[in-house]
C-alpha cells in the first residue's frame, strides 16, 4: 500500500491544474444540508484547520478527530483520508481521537455519522493545510503553485529546492478558519482513498498490545467493584463498611447514598470484596413494577403519537393486507463488560473511557459532580464492541466518583458480566402494524405505525442519565428522554416506507416510559421498522403474485436503491434458485434513515421442520455507502452486522420478572455461537467516489431479519411475525399451518 | 509465593493461590492478551493455554496450574515477529473491536497444533467455546484456514 | 446387544469401540447356534406397494412427532452434524458397529416403500422390511410394548417427512443377522404390556412410555454379557458410553429424593435446583422431552417417581435447606476460602474451594454439590465426564454452562478433587474406579478429533 516515492504523473497533472478544481462537495446533497457559506462536515462546528491538523516545526502530523474507535475501523479510515489530502503515506499520521483536551467536539461517535461528519471535516480539512503549505512554498521559493511537488512531507521545486512541512509552518498559524469548499483530490488520482489499507489497529490487538482502556495500568492504581442494588429503585440501608475494609488488600469502602463500592490493591480482592459486600448489604425494596409483559406493558403505558407523514386523521380503506408485528427488549450485551479508569489529582478530573461521546460525557459527570467543566477531563480509549449506548458512560461515571474519594490514586472500575447485562439500557421492546392497499399490482395507500420506548437516554451533559447519579444521597432524576426528531428518528427510524407510494401515513407512538432502561442499539428503530416493513412488502408481493426482488425495483425511483437490489439479487443467483424441500430464499432492502446507507440482503435458508430450527446457509449482500473510503471496512462492518442481526432475530430476547433482570449471563442470554453461523457471507460493494460518505456501520441490521422472515415462509409456508424467530415458534406455527 | 511457568518464563507472583490465573496475568504480570469477558467460563475471553490445552484462565486457580506449562496470546508471536496464527488472523483483517480475538488466536493454536488440518465442521465445534458478538465469525473461520495452511506447510 | 450412542452433545462423537474380549468367545457360541437358526429364518412378507410421501391427518402426525421424541427416534437415526432422520450414525456395540437406518420416505434408501403393517412388525418383532432380523441396537425390546395405534402415528409422522436420499455405510458387525433369532429366543419378549389396575390411569401411562416408547432401561438397567437388558433388575442402573445413568428404582443414588414435579421440571428443561443437570447421553432426552405435551412427561415422571419408591436419600447435613432463595439478587456469595500458601493443586479441599464452589455454592448458579447424584453414584464416572467436558445447552437457548475444567485440571488433581468430593460432601464409600474412569474418560477426549 506504501505509494512509490518517486514523482508520479498523475500528482503532477494535479498540480498543474491547481487553479482548476477537483471534487468539491454538494453540500445539498446532505439531508441536514448546511448553507454552502459553513464548512463542511465537522468543520461547522470547529472551523479551525488547527483543531483538526498540526504540524510540528520536526514535520510531524497529527490530526485530530472528535470520533472514535468503536472496531468499526474508524481509525484507519480517518488516517486514509488525512493521508491523501496531505500527500503524505498513512504510516506518518499520528491520530488522536476524542479527547476534551485536546480533539474537537464532535458529539457522539453514532448513527453512522462518523465518515459524513468527522470524515468530511478531515478531508477538507487537510486539504485546505495542503493548499497552504503549496502557497507557503510556492512564495517562499517564488515560483508558481503549478510548478511544485509534494512527497515525503516534503515540497519541492522542479530544481530541487526543498521545505519540509514542519520547515514551512515554522513561523505560520494554521489556526484559520476553514473555507466552505476545498481543493480535493480527484478520485481517479486517489492513493489511499478507496483502498483497503489494512486497520492500523489490529496488530496490537493480536499481539497483547494495549489496546483498550482495559489495558491501562497507571502507577499507584487501586482496583474497584462497583456494588449495584438488585434493582434500580432499590435503596441501601445498611452495610458494613469497616469488616469489609478488613479484608485482604482493601483499601477503601465508598459509600454516597445507595452508591456503593469497594477498593482494594489488586483486583481479585476487590472482586472479593464486591462479593462480600453483596452478601451483607441489606437494601430497601420497592414495590415490584408489576410489568412482566413487554407488549402489554407498552399497549398501556402514556404515549404521545407523532404523525410524521401523512395526514393527521387515520386512512379508513378497505386493506388488502394488514399485520402486527413484535420485537422484544434487547441487549447490546458487549463482549467486554465495561470499564474506565478515573484520577482525582490538584483538583483536576481525568477519565479514560470508552463512552462513544467524551464531551457529552464530561457534562455529565460536571453535574453529577457538581464541578466546572473545564476541570474535567475525559479521554477515549477503546472498548469492546459496544452496538450503541451500553455501559460506558456508568462505568465513567462509577469510576469519577470512587475517584473523588481517592484523591491521588488512579481507579479503574471493572463492571462484571453481570452488571453489564443486568444494567445497561437496552434496545427497546417495540411493536408495529402495517397497513396497505394493493390494486393491480401495485401498492395506492399504506399506514404504519409503530410502538416504542424511547432510543436515546444518553446522558447529553445531563447527569441524570448516568446510573450512579440515581443512586446518590442526593439523587439525580433522569431527565424525560426526547424523542430523536425525522430524518434520523428514533424509534420511527426507517418508519416511512422508501417506496413511492401515492399515500403514506405514519404515526410514531412515543412511549416515554417503558418498563425497562432503554436507550441506542445498533441502528435504533430501524432494525425493528425494516423487519416489519420488508416482511410486510413480502406479504403484498405474494398477493400480487410477483416476484418480491421485481415487487420491490416497481415500487422504487432511486437508482441507487435499484443497483444495490439487483447486485444483491444476481449475486445470489436469485432468479436461478433451485427449489428444494425445506429449503428458502428471502429478500429485504432498506435505505438506512432513508438517507444514507443502502443495504440490499438476499438469504438462503435450510428449515428443520422437527426442531423447527432455522439453519442460514448463505447471504450475499450489497452495500452502497457512498465515497467508500476503505471497502474491506465497510464489508468487514457488513458481514458483522449481519451476523449479529441474524443472532437478534433468531435468539434474543430479555428476560425479566417484576423485580429484576433475568438475563444476565450467557448462559441465560444466548447469542450466536460459531455452529450456527453461515457458510457462507458476501458482502459486495458499491463504490461511489467522490460523492457523500452515507456511513455503513448499522445498515444491515433490519434488511437482515426480514430476509431471514422472508425466507423462513418461502421455505414452510409459515410467516412469523415476532422476534425471535426461535424454533419454538417455528414449530408452533408449522403445527398451525 | 506461587511459581508459574508463562511463556518460557518462571514467575513467582505473590498472590493468594485462589485466584484466578487471569487476574494473577493481568494484574501482576501484566499480560494482556487475556481478558475478562465474563470470568464464568461462558465466552473464552480469557482463554490460555495450559500444556497445550485450551483452558479459561478466568475459572482456573493458579493453584492447579503451578509448575505447568502456560502460554498465552503473548507467547505465541510478538509484533515484529507475529506468530502463524497471528499473522493470519492480521492478513484476514479477522478482527472488528478485536476483544475476543486473542481466546480466538490461542484456541486456534490448540486447535492446530494436535491438529493441523481440520476440516470447517472441526474448526467451527474447536472455536465454538468463544464468542464474538461483532459477528467477525466468517474472517476468523477464513484466518483459521489459512493459518492451518502454514501449518501444513511446516511453516507454523 | 449393548446399544450405545444416543444423540450426543456437541463434544461427543461415536468412534468405534474395542470389541469385548468376552464378545469375542461368545461369537463361537452364536456361529453354533447359527446353524440351527438358519433353519428358523424369517420371511419377508407379502410384497407391499411402495408408498410414497403420505398426507395424512395433521393431528396423527402431530401425535406422531411427540411419540418419537419420546422414542428418541432422531437421537440415533441423525447422524452427526447430518440432517434429521436420515441416518447414518454410527452406533457402536461389543458385537460390531452398525449403522442408523434413513427413516425419510426415500424409496431407495429409506422406508419409502413399506407401509404401516411392515413398520409395526419392526416396531413390535424386529424384522426388517425383507423379513431379516433387526440387531436390537434397535430397541424393538421395548418397542414391542407400543400399541398400534401409536406406532401406525409415528409411522404416519415419519412418512410426513421429505424424502431424502442417502446411502449409509455398511455394517461392520461380527455377529451375523441369523444368530439374533437365537438372542432373542433367550431374552426378547414380544408383545404390549397388559394394564396394572393397582395404579391408576396416568401411572400406566407413565408405564406404557417408560417401559416402551422412552425404552428408559435400555440406559438405566444393567446389561448381561450377551448385552441383553436383566429383566430381574429393573432400573437398577447402567452404562452408556462411558457414563453412568443410574438406577431409578429403590438403588437411587440421589441425595435427596426426587418428587414428581422434580422429575417433570428435570426431563422437560434438563435441570433441577435440587438434583442436577442432565449430561452425556442424558440431554438430548430431555431435549426431546421439551417439545413433548407436558402430561406424559409427568406420567413418566409418577411412573419413575414410584419406583424409587423406598430410595433412602443420604441427604448430607451440609446440604443447604434452600438453595435458591435469592431471587432479586445478584446472588454473587460464596468466595472460596483464603487457604495458605501450603495449599497445593493436589489439594482436593482447596481445588474444589477454589475452583468449583465459586458457582457450587452460589445461588442460582450451579447446584450445592451436596445434592447432586454425580457424587453419590457408585461410578465416579460422571463426576469425571462433567468435570472435564462441561455442560454445554443447546445452541441458542438458555440453559446452565459449566466450563469444561479437562484442561485446568490434570489427573491427580482431579482424583484429589474426586476423593474429596466422594469423602466431604457425599459422605460416601470411597469410589474404587476413580483413575480408572479418568483414563477412559481421557481416551474417550482424545478419541474424537480434537479441539
């Protein structure tokens, strides 16, 4: 991947067209299109090159970005695209990612967002450096812009003058604003972009290397155990500090409220500790809730309805086919419980976290804490997978307050499974109805509504929402969660059909207190809205007696959502399938938010009809992403998205009685294990240069569990219609067919 | 004092011999190619090899392990010099967040070393202990194969 | 015949077995007896017309499919990793190996052509389709007990299926089909079970399944040398690849006694707090038994309840009066006790304090050892099979996971561990047979291909 050094034609060329430009973005092409005066991407928000790029007086690079690391590979995109507009090899950008001190604010690293925000703002922001150093040296060695070369981190003359980066800002700020539109390279000319460079992350993950804030080992560090209640109304009465803090390596018991914790010197003890703690903590029970259905629960509970198309009185047709659908309380359930590490020290915070949102978090944790922002620090290091809003953010939380009662010692708090399961908020349970009309063939009017908690209580500079603030001597409410408005949405993301039909009504039930704590799951309401509304478009093919690929490309005008369908489709083999007995093949398509990534699924399946078990053999999938910045990211992202949603749709669901989480091991929470995950998983891209990134990460996630459905009732016959589609079901429904 | 044998090593670690081998890697020898996913014994997060075994350090007591020989993720490869398996699992790109690959790396290599060329329903029952919840199922199964490549090819 | 390989847990896989060496001077007895067998062969009935796939009623066919879960027809007639019914699995006897047959309606290579009177008499005498007897790996012994009407529902179920074509290896059995007429003129007792009228209606159902369909006794009853199941020793307990099922009658190992709703809560989800999990050749009974109507599996379950009737419980006084009272916590209690540094892995107490208790005495976490059959049974061979395999529950669903410890441990620590087991928390005899099972247990790990 290393470019030849020597000089190449095609940079040339560039250069001599210097004046003339390159790509420059349509910025109306983004849905949240900004006046074309702002900058692009992040940059409106931190329109300074220098929050994004600097270079040392040696000619080292640093570039900043105020997204993280997820495994998404994050990283190595970012790195690719400062690379490019820099001209320089990737191996010589050091990145730091967010960081309160030190990166820009760029919120949550969510939704997909990172490449059309923190993406855009890099490239255009290293482009815009680029085109000062070219000035700076174009001036300094008098000679037209034209008339140079960049390599190495170097620019030279056709006589071989040279100035280093670091030689050419010696004396120079890059602490200006940026421009609305950059110089960029063109796509044809690209080195980096649009390369699968390999993750400039993986080789220390494969090696020991500390890769996660798991791994951080500070001097003088103690280890803690945070000491939940078996709920979260539950209240601390009594414990017994002091025969605790005898205990083997102890150092402290901490105690605010019913926040409890345990210190000690090495981390068995404090586990130890934690354990004795539990033993001999009493606490104050509420009254149970009550709720043990999640459906039930959700039908009864306060809601406000949101019409987010359509008229506001309901359509009265004569349906052709209507539906109900269900999808249950789920877990993120990372594979590595949370963790942070916090230092109380001159009165000055610091937190290592894994939270996707470092400034929001350390507004949090200030009025939790009731401390200045600016004496805060929060500082991301890498997790485990975390899908969403998992733990992360409590654990920070956990580990700030333990913190402030070690001033001096650095705490890392290590939440244990259980904890993670048993307290992270969930993905909501949900529940829809499909409503359509079908004449001659073709889909005239169509109502959907859809049920559901809310899909953000992320604790946005709010301390309420941090777990411990609820458990405080002077507790913290959480404030009403909000729903999240069109065109992202929340638990009406993907509500509205992107199809073109005549009349489309669609009404969002906000329920704003379901039974469980609930916030962001891997692509929100999406998973649940595609599920129900790609099943439902299989239903109204069938009544229509066509094929559901040919169903769907007539009931669609993007172009882009039609070459995504028909690759997936020819990939397949889709109109050669050879029919079998128990075998099925199932289709789903769906345009994330509607407005960024488009990600069409084909599946085959084998039923055991006996055990009703459903055996996925093969899935090919087309992605269309935009600008692909590096294509084995966005298929390695894919496949895993897939797979993780066939995981969801085929097991998962929480469990709970009407005092606590039953879910709280693996071993109560299966998920997917290597015997039953595919033969085989194609991912193919569509690359699109040089126009808007539309992100990747969650756009799998509902057009795979309804090619799963889909599948499922082109094999036996049988639609199901809640998730998880587990063999019982499968077998109860044959048995009815 | 326990005296543990870790990557061609002798260690002694003061700590109680109750103790899980996971935390005595992590927190006294600062290893951290193991990891706690879950110290139940249900996700392989933690997973070592004790006499060429795959074993979850997180349920093992350093008690019965004393004098054995064990090796973890650390043991099988450095970055400059990146063992088979590593290096497959790197040429694959079989990694997302990258936290249960090294119970992946290490199982693999028991996997392989009794024996060398498996076939898909071996690798997928050998690897079916470790759980990966980002979905990179189908790349570690790819980084496996060819791994058992340089195996076969005395190459490992 | 000594049936082995039930449909087994993922770990598990069938490897042929060493012929026994008194198998070997029995072969001398049957080829004697051949020779006048010979002279008794069966014949082939009347040709039938093949039949093809049958629709038949959905609610015969549904009937159909909870008999043979409680038959474990699949168990054995799916081979590993194959598809279901289709055969192929390879079941491993001192007398040979012989293969799973493909019960799909493929008219070449599964029971496409018979009909329901020929899968009766197979059911009921044994006799193939072309009248040559059947090895009674296949459990007509039992089989032979169901009535008509269930047999002619299972078989109504299995013709439901798709056919599937599949050739299955051949047989590699040393004793030839000829001589079973003679095995079963010493011990094969055809014909259905006459009613008891001292119990009542749902007690003989719980007969009629135990004693037929659930062929129970094939596992839990002591077998001759000529591998017939002892008729005078009822339940009392048996081997089966390499564990022990044990005696369900009045010789109950359990420490505490089990009741009908242990029972029933135990064959449908494969555990219970108060006795323990179902392992080995045991899970996919109970497997099965999940998708069965839940009434016969509590006539199964009074059946077996009453003959343990008169079983003395040796309830140990550490036994813990109520194990799973704390349902809200997170129950994390028990931290094995700081022993010092003299403590060594041959330390049966500190292995097991530090190594087990963590989850053993934990609520909700796996069962007080005190009350668990695997250390009160007179093999230490499921002790050593659960030890170094784990519990694993089917994929996808919930169910109890106990890491496999045949890596962490090595065999003098696990005898240690064993005899500490057997000594402190039984407070039984000595096991005789520790090592031993140790070994085979080993062999039978290494057997498979390894992982």
């Amino acid at each position: 991947m290393t470019p030849s050094s020597k000089f190449q034609p095609s940079r040339r060329r560039f250069l001599a067209e210097s004046g003339a430009l390159v790509v420059s973005f349509a910025l109306a092409r983004y849905a949240d299109a900004q006046p074309a005066a702002s900058a692009p991407g992040s940059l409106a928000k931190a329109p300074n090159l220098d929050s994004w790029i600097r270079v040392d007086a040696d000619g080292a690079i640093t570039v900043f970005t105020g997204k993280v690391e997820l495994g998404q590979g994050l990283k190595t995109a970012i790195t690719q695209i400062a690379a490019e507009e820099l001209f320089v090899e990737p191996k010589s950008i050091r990145l730091v990612t967010a960081d309160t001190a030190r990166t820009p604010d760029e919120g949550q690293t969510a939704g997909s967002n990172s490449m059309k925000d923190s993406g855009t703002a890099v490239m255009n922001a290293a482009a815009q450096v680029r085109e000062m150093l070219v000035g700076l040296a174009a001036t300094r060695f008098g000679v037209e812009r034209n008339a140079l070369l960049l390599q190495d981190g170097a620019i030279r003359t056709r006589d071989g003058r040279t100035a280093t980066y670091g030689e050419l800002v010696a004396n120079q700020s890059l602490h200006v604003a940026a421009q609305a539109q950059s110089s960029l390279v063109e796509a044809k000319a690209r080195r980096y972009i649009g390369k699968s460079m390999p993750r400039v992350d993986i080789p220390a993950k494969v090696v020991g290397g500390a890769a996660y804030v798991h791994d951080l080992r500070l001097p003088n560090m103690v280890h803690a155990r945070v000491v939940r209640p078996p709920n979260r109304s539950a209240r601390l009465t009594m414990i017994d500090a002091q025969t605790i803090e005898k205990m083997p390596g102890m150092v402290k018991v901490v105690r605010n409220g019913s926040f409890l914790a345990v210190v000690a010197e090495r981390e068995f003890q404090a586990i130890g500790a934690m354990r004795a703690a539990n033993r001999a903590a009493k606490w104050d029970m509420p009254q149970a809730r009550g709720a043990t259905d999640a459906y039930a629960a959700l039908a009864a509970a306060p809601h406000e309805d949101f019409v987010i198309q359509g008229d506001k009185s309901p359509i009265t047709k004569a349906w052709t086919r209507q539906a109900t659908f269900r999808r249950p309380y789920q877990m993120h359930a990372s594979i590595g419980p949370s963790c942070a590490v916090a230092l109380y020290e001159g009165e000055k915070l610091t937190v290592w976290t894994h939270s996707q949102g470092v400034y929001p978090l350390r507004g949090s944790i200030a009025e939790m804490l009731k401390m200045p922002l600016e004496r805060i620090r929060c500082v991301h290091m890498e997790g485990s997978g975390c899908y969403g809003h998992n733990g992360a953010d409590d654990a920070a939380a956990d580990a700030a307050l333990i913190a402030l009662a070690l001033p001096g010692r650095p705490v890392r708090v290590q939440w244990m499974r259980e904890q993670e399961h048993a307290w992270e908020p969930y993905g909501s349970a949900m529940t829809t109805t499909v409503q359509a009309v079908l004449q001659s063939g073709s889909i005239t009017d169509w109502q959907f509504e859809v049920t559901s908690g809310p899909h953000s209580t992320r604790p946005e500079r709010k301390g309420g929402y941090l777990a411990a603030a609820w458990l405080l001597q002077e507790p913290m409410a959480p404030p009403p969660p909000q729903p999240i408005p069109q065109p992202d949405g929340g638990g009406d993301r993907n509500s509205i059909p992107l199809y073109s039909i005549p009349n489309v009504r669609v009404v969002h039930r906000f329920v704003r207190d379901p039974t469980l704590r609930v916030s962001a799951l891997r692509s929100l309401g999406a998973y649940m809205n595609v599920f129900s509304i790609e099943s439902f478009m299989d239903e109204l093919a069938a009544a229509a007696n066509a094929d559901p690929v040919a169903f769907r490309l007539r009931h669609l005008a993007d172009t882009r959502a039609q070459d995504a369908i028909k690759l997936a489709a020819e990939r397949f083999g889709w109109s050669d399938f050879k029919r079998r007995p128990g075998k099925g093949r199932g289709f789903a398509f769906a345009r994330y938010k509607n407005h960024a990534a488009y990600a069409a699924i084909a599946m085959e399946v084998d039923v055991d009809r006996d055990g009703g078990r459903i055996d996925v053999t093969r899935v090919v999938a087309a992605i269309d992403s935009g600008d692909a910045v590096n294509p084995d990211g966005i298929r390695n992202q894919t496949e895993g998205g897939i797979v993780q949603s066939l995981s969801w749709t085929l097991y998962e669901a929480v469990r709970f009685d009407d005092k606590t989480i039953e879910s709280r091991d693996w071993a109560s929470y299966p998920i997917m294990r290597f015997a039953s995950v595919p033969r085989s998983v194609e991912v193919h891209v569509i690359e699109r240069p040089g126009t808007p990134f539309l992100g990747t990460g969650e756009a799998a996630q509902g057009p795979t569990s309804a090619a799963l459905a889909n599948a499922l009732a082109d094999a036996t016959g049988v639609r199901i219609r809640e998730i998880p589609l587990t063999p019982e079901r499968v077998r109860a429904a044959l048995s009815q067919a | 004092m326990i005296t543990l044998k870790v990557n061609g090593q002798t260690r002694n670690v003061d700590a109680d011999p109750a103790t899980p081998l996971l935390y005595v890697l992590r927190d006294h020898l600062q290893l951290n190619g193991a990891k706690y996913g879950c110290g139940l014994g249900q996700c392989g997060a933690c997973t070592v090899l004790v006499e060429g075994e795959a074993v979850f350090s997180c349920i093992t007591p350093i008690l019965v392990v004393q004098e054995r020989s064990i090796r973890t993720l650390e043991g099988l490869g450095t970055a400059e010099h990146p063992g088979a398996v590593q290096q497959a699992f790197i040429d694959e790109q079989a990694a997302q967040c990258g936290y249960c690959i090294p119970g992946m790396i290490v199982r693999t290599q028991a996997l392989l070393e009794k024996n060398p060329a498996p076939t898909d329903e071996e690798i997928r029952k050998a690897l079916n202990a470790s759980l990966c919840r980002c979905g990179t199922h189908m790349r570690i199964l790819r980084a496996v194969r060819r791994a058992a490549q340089s195996f076969k090819a005395g190459k490992a | 015949m000594r049936r082995t390989s039930v449909e087994k847990p993922p770990n598990l896989s069938a490897g042929p077995k060493i012929v026994a060496r008194r198998a070997l001077a029995l072969v001398g007895a049957m080829l004697f007896a051949l020779a006048g067998a010979c002279l008794i062969g069966q014949q082939a009935l009347q040709a039938q017309t093949p039949s093809t796939r049958t629709v038949s009623d959905p609610a015969v066919v549904a009937k159909g499919a909870a008999l043979a879960a409680i038959g474990n027809c699949a168990s054995c007639h799916t081979a590993e990793g194959g598809k279901t019914l289709v055969g192929g699995r390879a079941l491993d006897t001192p007398f040979g190996t012989v293969y799973s047959t493909n019960l799909t309606p493929d008219p070449d290579t599964g029971i496409g052509r018979w009909s329901a009177r020929e899968f009766r008499r197979a059911m009921h005498q044994g006799i193939g389709r072309d009248g040559r007897e059947l090895y009674p790996a296949f459990p007509y012994d039992h089989y032979t007990r169901v009535i008509e009407e269930d047999a002619d529902a299972i078989f109504a179920y299995l013709m439901s299926h798709d056919p599937v074509r599949a050739k299955i290896p051949e047989n590699r059995m040393i004793v030839p089909r000829p001589a079973v007429t003679f095995w079963k003129s010493l011990y094969f007792k055809p014909g259905p079970l006459p009613p008891d009228a001292t119990h009542d209606a749902q007690w003989n159902r719980g007969r009629y399944l135990v004693e037929g369909l659930g062929h129970c006794g094939a596992c839990h009853k002591p077998r001759n040398a000529l591998g017939a199941e002892d008729p005078q020793r009822a339940l009392a307990g048996g081997r089966i690849e390499g564990w022990s099922a044990p005696a369900l009658n009045a010789q109950s190992p359990a420490p505490r006694a089990w009741t009908v709703e242990n029972l029933t809560t135990y064959l449908r989800t494969g555990f219970d707090m108060q006795h323990g999990v179902a392992a080995g050749a045991m899970a996919p009974v109970t497997q099965n038994l999940a998708t069965v109507p839940e009434a016969d599996v509590r006539a199964i379950a009074v059946y077996i309840a009453s003959q343990m009737r008169g079983a003395r419980p040796a309830e140990s006084p550490t036994a813990s009066s109520n194990p799973a009272s704390e349902t809200a916590q997170v129950a994390e209690d028990a931290v094995p006790d700081s022993f010092g540094a003299a403590a060594t892995g041959t330390d049966g107490s500190a292995v097991y304090k530090s190594a087990c208790a963590g989850c053993h005495e934990r609520a909700q976490r796996g069962i007080p050892l005190s009350l668990s059959t695997t250390i009160t049974d007179a093999t230490s061979a499921n002790l050593v099979r659960i030890t170094f395999e784990g519990v694993t529950p089917r994929e996808g669903q919930a169910g109890g996971i106990m890491p496999a410890f045949g890596g962490a441990l090595t065999d003098r620590q696990m005898t240690a561990l064993a005899e500490y087991l057997r000594k402190e928390i039984a407070h039984a005899p000595p096991w005789s047979d520790i090592e031993r099972e140790i070994a085979k247990a080993r062999d039978e790990q290494k057997g498979k291909k390894p992982s």
